[in-house]
C-alpha cells in the first residue's frame, strides 16, 4: 500500500507543467550541432538530459524549449531513455529554428 500512494505522489508531482506566466523559458539552440566535434555532441545530449531530469524534481520548474534539433543530437536523445515524453513536462523540441520559434 505504501508504494502505491509513494508511486502516486512522484507521477503528480513529475507531471505538473508550470503556465508560461509563473515560469522561466530557456531556448537552446542547437543549429551549431553541424560544427560541433562528435564527442561534443555526446557532451550536448548529456546536458539537454541532465537539465531535463533536474528540472522535474524542481518546485518551480523552467520551461525548456530546444530549437533546430536534429541530426545526431535527436538521433542520440531519441534512443535514449523516455525523451518522446519529455514534451509532457515542460521541454518542448523542435526542428524549428529559432527565428521560427
């Protein structure tokens, strides 16, 4: 009985989505990926991960918008982990540039 009511609290807690007045944006850009040494694409898609899984345990959460993703870096993000449901809490991902955005 207590892992279900633990199990309930972190699923209400994990998907609660901040409104765009309450709540910080950040947009990275990610259009320099072409440029980028591949090790170094590793080291992106490591910190778009990092900073996703630590704004989830926030209170006020930062809403994160990622701009021109494509390429290695969606390729690497897709195959790894739940990324296709990040878009449910507060990340959103585009290949989009950010003038379009």
């Amino acid at each position: 009985k207590y892992r279900e009511s633990n199990n309930d609290w972190k699923r209400a807690m994990y998907n609660v989505i901040p409104t765009r007045k309450e709540s910080l944006r950040i947009c990275i850009d990610c259009s320099f990926e072409s440029t980028m040494p591949e090790h170094s694409v590793y080291k992106l898609v490591y910190q778009l991960q990092r900073c996703y899984y630590a704004n989830k345990r926030f209170k006020n959460r930062v809403l994160y918008s990622v701009c021109s993703l494509g390429g290695k870096t969606n390729e690497l993000l897709t195959t790894s982990g739940d990324f296709p449901s990040w878009n449910e809490r507060a990340f959103n991902s585009s290949e989009k540039s950010l003038t379009e955005m």
